[in-house]
C-alpha cells in the first residue's frame, strides 16, 4: 500500500507525465498533487465535471457500468482521468507530454497505482 504523495510521486515516474493528482470528485477539491504545467486546482474542478457528465450520461442511457478510465487527447498532451475502484467518488488524473509518453504503458501504469493507494 501506499500514500497519496507516495502514489502521486509513482504516476510521475511515468514516461512523459507532467503532472497528477488525486480528487475528490464530490467536491472538485484535490487531495493531493504534484508536478508542473496545469493549473491542478482548475484541473480538479474541471474534471470533476468530465466525471459526473460522464456517470449521469450512463444512467440515462441504463449503463450498468463503471468508468474504467477517460481519455482526453489533445494535440500535445494526453489527460488521463482514471475513478478508484476502491474507493467512490476519488480519481487519479494525470497529464503526459504526448511526444514522451507510451500511452498504453501510462493506462496500465495508472491502473496498478490505483490498486495501491492507501487512505
């Protein structure tokens, strides 16, 4: 197991990440960041939104269904925004250089972190 800046100093061992956080998507606040590039308390905010537009659009459609991890791919980075299985209403958002990541490496990365966060 471990800590939130443990996990958050993990996801930024990743090739290419710039940044990560963890968020409470009840309240958009972080629980804990690091790196540099984003603004992560407007990230947080934001993406908070991503996550609930996400879960409300499912349960209108009758998904019965969880989010595994959202991808957003802009022209120079990849955000990715990855709900704890563990642990409701959290998720790990991470922002990697696009030119420097391994997209596939960084999901599964951020996949087995999640399984180790400790709260």
């Amino acid at each position: 197991m471990a800590s939130i800046n443990e996990s958050l100093n993990q996801l930024l061992a990743v090739e290419g990440a710039q940044c990560a956080a963890v968020v409470d998507s009840g309240s958009g606040m972080l629980l804990g960041s690091a790196g540099t590039g984003v603004d992560m308390e407007l990230a947080a905010a934001g993406n908070t939104e991503v996550v609930r537009a996400k879960n409300k659009t499912m349960q209108a459609l009758g998904l019965q269904d969880s989010i595994d991890d959202i991808l957003i791919t802009l022209g120079k980075q990849y955000h990715i925004i990855r709900p704890m299985a563990s642990k409701e209403g959290i998720f790990l958002y991470v922002v990697l250089d696009k030119a420097r990541a391994n997209l596939a490496l960084a999901r599964r990365k951020v996949q087995d972190i999640e399984k180790l966060i400790e709260f």
